[in-house]
C-alpha cells in the first residue's frame, strides 16, 4: 500500500496488489517469520494551483524508501518529475530500460506512461527522492495501471 502522509494522517492513495491468497498460511518450507519489505511513505509537501495554466495544480511529495521497499505497478495523469536525494532507486516504465539513480540524477514520468518498476535498490539502506507532480486539478496523485 502506498501511504500519503499529510498534516501527521496517513490516508491511501494506492491499493496493494496483494489478492485473497496473501491471507493464506506460507508454505511449510517457508518460515512464518518471513517479513514482507515495509511499504513506502509517501509525504506531502505542498500543493499549488498554476493559475498560468489553467485547470493544472502542482503537487510535491517525499518518498522514503525503506529497504526493499517497492511501489505497485502505477501510473499519474500528470507530468511527474523526481530528483533522488538519497540512496539508490530502480525505476522502468512500460517499454523502456530499468534504470537505477543514485543521488542528483532524476527521472521523467509523462501522463500516459505506465510505472512498471519503482524500487529501492538495496536491502540495506534506505532510499529518498523528491517528485513534482503537474496535474489537473483535483486529480489523484496515483492511479492504478489500465
């Protein structure tokens, strides 16, 4: 699940992938102690109407990747522009090479693309990037892929 944090308040913006059988019990041969990557915390930091462009909003958000975190596979109805500012990031949208940035390196999401890959490339560290996203107003920040 994707959680937006916003004035202290969690509230989700993306469903998790996980369908009836995560419910069921592991496999014998899996230990029940297996933990699951915690998911990443999403912060919003502003949100501003363009009034030079109309009907469009801009808004800006944190995501912490904890260690193996990883996003479901997503899309925006925006222009949506990240910045790494710590750590190590995969990224891969639909037709494109998985790319991984490290930081000062930044990525381009566009209204149509689909995200298909967006992770924390280590099991150890954390991972932090800045996203500016331009929107239509009123518009949710994370859709689910078509």
């Amino acid at each position: 699940m994707l959680n937006i944090i916003k004035k202290g308040l969690p509230f989700v913006v993306a469903s998790s992938l996980a369908g009836p059988l995560a419910l069921a019990a592991p496999p014998h041969h899996v230990a029940a102690t297996t933990t699951k990557p915690a998911d990443p915390i999403v912060t919003e930091l502003m949100t501003k109407d363009l009034p030079d462009i109309a009907d469009k909003d801009v808004l800006m958000i944190t995501v912490d990747y904890p260690p193996g975190a990883a996003d479901p596979i997503h899309r925006h109805d925006a222009d949506s522009f990240i910045y790494v500012l710590e750590g190590s990031i995969v990224m891969q949208l639909r037709g494109q090479k998985e790319v991984t940035l490290t930081p000062g390196q930044t990525f381009y999401e566009g209204a149509k693309d689909i995200h298909t890959v967006g992770r924390n490339a280590s099991q150890t560290e954390p991972a932090k990037f800045l996203v500016l996203l331009i929107k239509k107003k009123g518009s949710p920040a994370v859709l689910p892929a078509e």
